[in-house]
C-alpha cells in the first residue's frame, strides 16, 4: 500500500526534474525573445544589466531586512 501513497514527484523524480527545467528554460527563452523587441534595450544593453543589478541589490538588502525582522 506504501507504494500507492507516495508522491509522484518522488515516484518520478527525473521526469518532474526535466519538465521543471523545460519550463525554466521556456520562461527565460520567452523573456529574452520580449525583450529583444524592445529597441532601448536593444542598442543599450548595459542599461538592462545596470537595472538587473540594481533589482538584486535591492531584492537583497530587502531580504537582510525581512531576515532580522523574523529573528
């Protein structure tokens, strides 16, 4: 009976791992394709990395916030 109560991720846990990963990569494939039709982005990508580095700075400090908070 065990066997029929397990989850099916960990009944299938290479065929979840690839679909999780075709996803992932789908989702960054599709973000890139929008982006390239953006004509800023396009002639300045270094005003794209200047915002992503901005938005892990800020995603971080926020985190260390949260994490002190919560202690």
């Amino acid at each position: 009976m065990h066997r029929y109560t397990r989850s099916a991720f960990r009944r299938y846990p290479v065929l979840f791992s690839l679909l999780t990963t075709f996803g992932v990569v789908c989702v960054l494939y599709g973000l890139e394709q929008i982006l390239d039709t953006i004509v800023f982005i396009r002639e300045y990508p270094g005003a794209l990395f200047a915002v992503g580095i901005a938005i892990l700075v800020l995603t971080g400090t926020l985190y260390k916030k949260l994490d002190r908070k919560l202690d």
